[in-house]
C-alpha cells in the first residue's frame, strides 16, 4: 500500500490487480483510467493535464445522477497522482469504484495509451491484453563452466540462478602422450555433461516453482548445443529458440532481448491459432471454430467456448440486456429474457470478461494474425 491513502489505496501486480477487480461487487459504477507514463511524459504536471483532459472529456458525457459518484472517484485518482513522486513502467492503471473510498492500480510494463472508461464494471480489456501478451519467459546463459538461469516476467526479472563448475581446460593431443590426453579430453567432456545436467536440473525446479512459457539458450554455439541435448521434454516444448548475449549480459541487455524474442515468437503462435481457427470455421455449421461477433456472442449466449480471439485493434458497439447480460451486436429485444437492449458503446470488454467467467482463455493478437482476423470480423472462438 501507499503512504498516501494507505488504508485506501491499493498498488498491485497485474496478475493480483485483476484478481481483485474481479472480485468487485457487480453493477456498481468504477472509473477505469490508463495513462502512459513513459520517458515521454517528462513531468508530473503534464500527466496531470493529460489526466484532467480525460477526466474533462468524460465528465461532459455523463448523465447527471453520475456527475457526484464520478466526481469522487476522480479526486481519488487525482490525489495519487499528484502525491506520487516515482514511476516505473509505460503505463499507469487505475480503478475507483463509486460506492467505496478504495482505489486500486498498477503499473504496466506496456503502454496502454490514455483511456477513461465509467461503467458499471472496470475496464480490463487492456490489462489482458498485456497480460496475454507478457508471458513468463525463461533464459539460460550457458557456457562450460557458467550458467546463469533467469525467469522474465511483466518487464521484470522475477527470478535468477547462477550455477559454477570446474571443468579441466582443453590439452593438446598427439605424440607419446595422447592415449593419457585421449583419457583427459573424455573426463573432460564428462564434467561439461555434469554442468548442463546441474543446469537442466535447476531449470526444472524452476519450471515446476514458476511454470514459464517460453524458453531461450544464451552461448557459445558448442556449449549450448551439448545444453539442448540435455534437455528433459518438457523443457525441450517450451525451448523457443536461441539468443545472441553475452554470459556476463547485465539485466538491461537480457531484458531487452527477452522481450524482443518473446514477441517474434508469440507473433508467429498467434498466426499459427488463427489459421488453424480459420481452417476450421470454414467447415459449415458443424465446425467446431466460429467467426465474426453474431457467431461469436451467439455461440457464447448458448453453449461454452473453450478460446476467445479478439484482434488487438478491434473496437465495437453493441447491446447489452441489462437483465440476463445477453450480449448483441444488433437487437432490440434479449433473445432470451425478452427485455429491452440496452446500447453498449464498448462491447469487447463485457465479451471478454463473460467469456473469462464462463471458463474460457482469451488471445488478443496483433501482427499479421490480427490482420487475418480482422477480414473475418477481429473476432474468433472455439466451441467447448
């Protein structure tokens, strides 16, 4: 908690963060504010005037048995941001709900750019956005003495392991003495073997602690290549590739390759999913993969979907029965209840968050998959 507000307010991770939004008590109106606090934003008071802007803009719009509740929830977030003197990270989440004095944010290790959000839940449909697209990566610097093993998360290095073994340096052979050199080179080679089996053994504590998605190799060509034969399957599942660092690489250089990889390789798995989507939908009524929001939010109202893909980019209005929750692109009346719809300027949002609480995982993807989705409706899904 902050000094400010401490009984208050509440700084979370974004795991956490969305956790304890979920358990908000329902249909009670919360501001959700992101604003980029990146390097470019350079001082308090021109965060505070993007922030007064949003909060101007919004306030406008509202009806006027709001303008109190929204007023509240708004000096709230204010308060924090005039008293914080530290960032980290691109980007700032905050949430005020109306009927408490409690407020909740994180800091996000991607820019989410500015957005006000008043609705009768929070708005977290950039937070699983980021949150789907930071998986746990895990690292492994690696020569024949050395091995350091890092575990990146949310922008950050969660975890890491250094590991050191002797190991004999290389002899020449020939002449009188190579059957002894012969013998020499072999124990040699065994202790290299020995030092990656320490490693593998250290990357599976680690894989079974804090299961990771992805894993990269880091070294010399020859002393990385012995790694990776040691490899246990389902580290070998998860082995996403090689990098070009350094064993002696600080956090700066290892963070920022992690990144870069990580994001090259989730690109490629999300056109990977989608094809395979589009494959299938493409196979009639039957199939077991729909596409484009009215096969998509209809599939949702009647029978439970396993994945959810939404294209990055994608925004859309529509309805929303404010009795059962029926969620619509187009309709005046609930197909199921029969009451009248209610327009929704925003329909992403609620779909991710039934489609979370009925079970399902969500890929939001971008890149070339997002491009391929969006000439389908930016919107996909796997029938359960």
């Amino acid at each position: 908690m902050t000094n400010q507000n401490a009984a208050t307010t509440v700084e979370l991770r974004l795991p956490e963060l969305l956790e304890r939004l979920q358990q908000l008590p329902r249909e009670q109106s919360v501001l959700s504010v992101y604003l980029d606090i990146s390097p470019r934003r350079l001082d308090r008071e021109a965060l505070l005037l993007a922030y007064r802007d949003l909060v101007r803009e919004m306030r406008d719009s509202l009806p006027a048995g709001d303008a109190l509740a929204f007023d509240g929830a708004a000096a709230r977030i204010e308060a924090y941001l005039t008293n914080r003197s530290e960032w980290r990270g691109q980007s700032l989440a905050a949430f005020a709900p109306a009927q408490s004095d409690a407020l909740y944010v994180g800091q996000l290790p991607r820019r989410a750019g500015d957005l006000a959000v008043w609705d009768t839940e929070p708005h977290t449909a950039p937070l699983l956005a980021i949150l789907d697209d930071e998986e746990r990566v895990a690292l492994v610097l690696f020569d024949s003495e050395h091995a350091r093993l890092f575990t990146v998360f949310l922008g950050e290095i969660e975890r890491r392991t250094e590991i050191t073994d002797r190991v004999p340096p290389r002899q020449k052979t020939g002449g009188w003495a190579a059957l002894s050199q012969s013998r020499f080179a072999r124990h040699r080679e065994e202790r290299i073997r020995q030092h990656a089996h320490r490693a593998v053994a250290a990357l599976t504590t680690m894989l079974r602690e804090q299961p990771f998605d992805r894993l990269f190799l880091a070294g010399p060509d020859e002393a990385v290549a012995l790694l990776r034969r040691s490899l246990t399957r389902p580290l070998r599942a998860r082995l996403a590739g090689t990098l070009r660092l350094p064993l002696t690489a600080g956090d700066a250089a290892i963070l920022a390759a992690v990144h870069e990889a990580a994001q090259v390789s989730e690109r490629k798995h999300e056109l990977e999913m989608v094809n395979e989507l589009i494959e299938e939908a493409s196979g009639g009524p039957e199939a077991d993969a729909v596409l484009g929001a009215d096969a998509v939010l209809e599939t949702l109202a009647q029978r439970p979907i396993s994945q959810l893909y939404v294209a990055a980019s994608l925004q859309r209005s529509g309805m929303e029965c404010p009795s059962c929750g029926r969620l619509a692109a187009a309709a005046a009346t609930c197909p199921d209840c029969g009451t009248a719809m209610v327009p929704r300027a925003d329909l992403i949002d609620p779909l991710i968050r039934q489609a979370v609480r009925r079970g399902a995982t969500v890929e939001v993807v971008s890149g070339e998959a997002e491009r391929l989705l969006l000439l389908h409706g930016g919107l996909g899904a796997w029938r359960r």
